[in-house]
C-alpha cells in the first residue's frame, strides 16, 4: 500500500506543533501497517510559491520514515476563495519529488479548503481513493463563503470525508455533502503520554508554586479561543476562592500582550498569570497532572485534542458548549462542566465547581481507553479501504 499524505499541516523544526495530530495519525497508522509506504508532500502558503523557489524547513528526525518533501504553495489572503487551484499548481509541482516510477495507491489530505480542494483539482491524481480530513475552521468558516462552499461540496462529491466531530459532519451535511460520503472519526489520544499523575509531584518537577489551585489552558493565543473570556472568568473565581488561583497558559501568539493588560485591568495579581510558551506532549501531559483542572474558552472547536488529554489525564475539564466538545464531555464521568453563554460569571462558577469537586482520575482514564490513536488509525485504514 502506497499511501500520500498531502497537506500545509504537517510539523517540522521551526513548528513542531504545527499539524501535530496528523503525524500522530500516520505513526499509528504506520505501526498498524508497517508494510505500508506513507510519504508526505507538506505545502505551506507562501509568497516563495509563485516562483517556485525552495523552502527551507526540515521535518523533526521522528518523522523522517515519511520522506516529507516540503515546498511552498502559492497564496492570495484578499482572494481566498482561488486558492485551491494555487494549490493544485503546488501539489503538480511537488510531484516531481516523488522517486521515479513511485504512484500512490491512495490519498489522506486534511484540512478541506483549499489543501483538499486543491488535491481535487489535480490530473495526475484523479481517480486515486481519497480520504480528506475536516479538522474545524474550514468547515466553520468556510461554508459561509460561497467560492468556498462550491469547492468544498465538489470535493465531497469525490472524496470521503472524515470530520472530527458530529457536528463538523451535520454541517457538511446541512451544507449539501452526502450522508454517506462523511464519516466521524474522533481523534486519538496517546494513554503511554497522557496519564493522572501526583499533582505535588508534577509541579515540583516543572517548579510551580506547589500551594493553592492551579488552572491550565493549552492553545493559540487567538481570538477564536475566546480567552478574554478565561481572564476576566478566573478573576471572579479568583475573589471566591480561599487559597490562591492561578493559569498555565501553554501557547503563544499574537494576543498574549492584549491578555496581560486585561488581567492587570480586572485586578489579577501578577503571578495569576504563568506564561510557558509552547510545549511538546510530554510537557503539556505534565502540566496536566500539576493542574487542578484544565480551561477551554473557544467560540468555535471541532473535539480539540486538549479535551481528550486532559480527561485522559485525569483532570476536570472546563469548557464553553461549542463544536463537539459536548459529543465527548457530556458522556464522561465528569459532566456538568459544559458553560452555555459567554458570561464570566457563569465560566466563573464552573470553575469554582470544578476546583470543588474533582473527577475521580482513575475512572476518566478508564473512560478515555476508547479513544486511543490504534482505534483511530484502523479506522483511518478502512475508510481507505486498506
């Protein structure tokens, strides 16, 4: 089985979260079929495309059994809705990598506009089974913008679509896709990476204060994570609280300064805030197991990868009812922390709840045995019909 993998989601050196589910996708799919030749055309968007000049990333040494060739794609932000046919110049381009007389059997390509749409569009490639991927904002957004749309649905009509939630698949589905063509497929979590833990012990390890209650968020620091939300909502739980309440934000971005002034804005002392930048699986697994409970305040999400960790982690999860957060939470064993609206005080109170009465660890990771990545990834096989 000759399986390409083609996508802008995708790690290497310079961003080794970029595209991090996928690549645990493939090794798992790899180590259920070790006969299989997974290879990886990885496109980014960037000016360097429209010339054909070389990209110079490099995949992490993990990663190299996949030989991902990676390359630069072609992209108008302002004209958004013609670039799949950019990419489709890219794919064409990228081709060429490929060793001589190497054809795939068939193709995985997340992310559904334009990387999927794109792959669509490519003569070499058609005809080829094809699995494209549905990960949240490209169905979010991208069904509102007709182009867009038009391109997604044509897909659809080719492709099957794996989404990674129940309700990225009703939308496509409302939007016009096939029942039949769209599949959900929830992502896998790593239990050998992801498991409770002593709390005093983890923070002893990553030196945080070892007294009072501590919260962990895990993200992009973006507007669509909402963390306006979590800030102004950790200073109401923080008045109501008789030990100190602290946040781990893990991450970065382009709003952490905007997030600094408004916590000084509502009162937060200044070690409320703990800034740890990005972090690999086993960092973020540990900061988990240090953390009382761990905080999504997003606006939109499919089933994001830190809402299985956590729980497999053992640890309360707090969360706005958004995407299909609720598909997995509303069935553990620590349902009641989905927070309806956007009101701080009502995050607040979760909160509180949550630090109050903590899930049993144990019985969450038993819970989340059913959301290991082998069981993703033999379903991933079968869609492929491999």
């Amino acid at each position: 089985m000759r399986l390409l993998f083609i996508s802008n989601l995708f790690p290497d050196t310079t961003q080794p979260w970029r595209g991090l589910d996928n690549v645990t996708l493939l090794h798992a799919m790899r180590a259920m079929k070790p006969e299989a030749d997974i290879r990886v055309l990885c496109l980014r968007p960037g000016h360097g495309g429209w010339y054909g000049a070389p990209c110079p990333l490099h995949a992490r040494s993990e990663d190299e059994v996949f030989h991902p060739h990676y390359a630069w794609a072609p992209y108008v932000p302002k004209w958004g809705g013609l670039n799949d046919r950019l990419f489709a110049i890219a794919v064409r381009r990228a081709l060429s990598t490929l060793p001589k007389g190497w054809k795939p059997d068939a193709l995985l390509v997340p992310w559904l506009f334009p990387d999927a749409s794109g792959v669509h569009r490519v003569p070499e490639l058609a005809g080829l089974p094809m699995v494209s991927v549905a990960q949240g904002s490209d169905v979010h957004r991208y069904l509102d913008m007709p182009q867009r749309r038009q391109a997604i649905l044509q897909l659809a009509q080719r492709a099957h679509i794996i989404t990674r939630s129940e309700d990225l698949r009703n939308r496509l589905i409302r939007a016009g896709a096939a029942a039949t063509q769209v599949q959900t497929v929830y992502n896998g979590v790593d239990p050998d990476t992801f498991y409770p833990g002593d709390r005093q012990q983890a923070r002893a390890a990553l030196n945080l204060p070892t007294e009072g209650k501590l919260l962990v968020f895990v993200g992009n620091f973006l507007p669509v994570k909402g963390l306006d939300l979590l800030i102004r909502a950790l200073a109401l739980a923080a008045k109501s609280m008789p030990e100190k309440l602290r946040l781990v934000l893990i991450g970065s971005g382009p709003l952490q300064q905007e997030l600094t002034t408004l916590a000084e804005q509502c009162g937060l002392a200044q070690d409320a805030l703990i800034w740890a930048g990005r972090k690999g699986a086993a960092e973020v697994a540990q900061f988990m197991r240090a953390a009382d409970a761990v905080c999504l305040t997003s606006h939109n999400e499919g089933v994001p990868n830190v809402l299985l960790e956590a729980l497999a982690s053992g640890r309360a999860f707090v969360t706005t009812d958004v995407g299909g957060i609720g598909e997995v939470l509303k069935q553990a064993p620590c349902r009641g922390h989905l927070v309806s609206g956007r009101e701080p005080s009502e995050y607040a109170t979760a909160l509180v709840q949550a630090l109050h009465h903590p899930p049993e660890p144990e019985t969450l990771r038993d819970y989340m045995s059913r959301y290991a990545w082998p069981t993703c990834a033999q379903l991933y096989w079968k869609a492929l019909k491999a």
